[in-house]
C-alpha cells in the first residue's frame, strides 16, 4: 500500500474543521478541485470510504473521523520531528514558526523580530498574522510553533502562559454625536473580549455595524458615528497620532484582555518556550 502524503492528511482535517471544501481549500492555500482529488486518492490509497458525499453536501464516516484524529497526531510529530533535527545541539537554533493575530501583530511584529535577533541570532523566525481559529488550526496541525493571542479563550487542549495585561482604553471624538459603539467583526477575539469587559451583550449602544480592521474602526468613530474601546498596546504604539480622537482610561474595573503564548501539549520545545517567553514579556512590557 502506497502511504499517504502529509498534504493529504493535511486537506483531510482542513476539511473537518471547516466543514467546507471551499473554505479547506482557502485554508489551505489550493484550489477546491486540488484539495478534493486529494482527498478522494487518500480514499483510494487507504482503499476505504472517509466521506460520505451527497450532491453538495457531506459527512465524515465513522472511519473518517478517526482517521482525522490519527492524522492530527501525525502531523503535530512530523512538525516536532522537524524542529527536534533543526534545532539539534542547540535550542536557540534552527526554526521557529511563530502565528500572531491582526489586533496584536502591528504593534510588537518589529519588536520582536529586533529583539529574537539581537538575542537569538542563530533562530531562523518566521511570523504570520491570522486570526486566532485559523492560528490555532495551524498550531493543532504543527505548522506553527507557538501563538501569540489574547485571552480569555477555549485553550484547553494546549499550553498557556500568561504574558501580560493589556487593558481597554475608550476612544472617542470631542465632538462625538452619538453614543454607539463600534467593534471588530466576531473573526477577532477583540469583539467579544470587549462585549464581555463592558457587559454589552445585551446593550442596544452596539451598533451593527462590523469594522474588518481597526483603521475602519477608527474611521466610523472620526465620522463623529460613536466610540470604540481599543487595546492600550495599539494607543502606545501611535495608533492614534495625528488623530483628532481623544481616549479616556476604563472606569470599569479589570476591562481589558491577557496576552498570552500558546503551544501545543506534546512538543518536546516547552523548557526552550518557556525560556523565551521572558523576551516576548521584556517587549510588551515595554510597549504598553
């Protein structure tokens, strides 16, 4: 029998998690007709059905799920297998796939890039920024190392280590006109960190309305449309200059989010993840 190719396996839990070809393909940077005919010679080479599929729906089988899961494991080994030979005799060596997400990203990505090099010269970094399902997907699947999010979030079947506070500044114009609120669209933990500091939920000041970033956020609170609530990390980090909009510090007591590392249970790099959380502590502290 001809053994599966990591990629394969790769398509086959894109498409679990998503529950859409489509959007597996995207995830995974292919085309739809490429990740199907994977799939369907994983089919083939296992000689068993994984799908069940029915027009333009379709279901895992019982054998499908459970192939899933024995091929989270072996790409979470075949990624520790990597970093184990890249990194042998020394740990500050070889590569370190390292997922950010988008309300963090812009503020600390060069920081940390300046600081990794000056203290960790022989450690080949590479960043991405995605948002925390999608950093987490690809953190379960062993294509990156270590996340750095915001919490709170379900991060049960990982390892967290809390970095900091970074607490919630509101941001408004002095001429502001109304009292909505604008947040992120619900891809970003933002959105539901602030929902949840500020007891909005069930709040009618919410508007609608959802920015795809926090430029666009910004813009709706210039129009003199309402306020936000923004990350202290974003306001230090010149996020606002030259800005007309003014901010006022949270009267509500421990309103903000915890950046935190994140890494997988079983990899065997937690002593050297541990060690380096220091660093990424030493920048943040110094950013907010």
């Amino acid at each position: 029998m001809k053994l599966p190719k990591l990629q394969q396996l790769r398509y086959l839990v894109a498409l679990h998690d998503t529950g859409h070809f489509g959007q597996a393909a995207k995830k995974c940077f292919v085309s739809q007709s490429t990740l199907s005919s994977a799939i369907q010679a994983l089919e083939e080479q296992l000689d068993s059905q994984l799908i069940e599929r029915d027009h333009k729906t379709f279901v895992f089988t019982p054998l499908g799920l459970s192939v899933v899961e024995k091929s989270r494991v072996i790409l979470e080994q075949s990624a520790d297998l990597v970093a184990t030979s890249s990194a042998e005799g020394n740990e500050f060596s070889g590569q370190l796939q390292i997922g950010v997400i988008p309300t963090i990203a812009p503020f600390v990505l060069t920081p940390i890039i300046k600081e990794f090099a000056e203290k960790y010269p022989n450690l080949q970094l590479f960043l991405r920024e995605d948002t925390t399902e999608n950093c987490l997907s690809l953190l379960r699947e062993g294509r990156l190392d270590l996340v750095l999010l915001a919490t709170p979030y379900q991060l049960s079947e990982f390892v967290e280590l809390e970095l900091c506070r970074d607490p919630f500044v509101k941001v408004f114009h002095p001429q502001q006109t109304s009292d909505n609120v604008y947040l992120l669209e619900k891809d970003h933990c933002l959105s539901e960190h602030t929902v949840k500091a500020f007891n909005l939920s069930k709040s009618d000041k919410v508007h609608p309305f959802q920015a795809s970033s926090l430029n666009t956020l910004l813009a709706m609170v210039e129009g003199h449309y309402g306020e936000t609530y923004l990350p202290q990390l974003a306001i230090k980090s010149g996020l606002l200059k030259n800005s007309v909009l003014e901010t006022q510090s949270s009267e509500t007591e421990n309103a903000g989010r915890t950046l935190s590392l994140v890494w997988r249970k079983t990899s065997h790099r937690r002593v050297f993840f541990n060690k380096i959380a220091t660093s990424f502590q030493q920048v943040l502290e110094q950013l907010i």
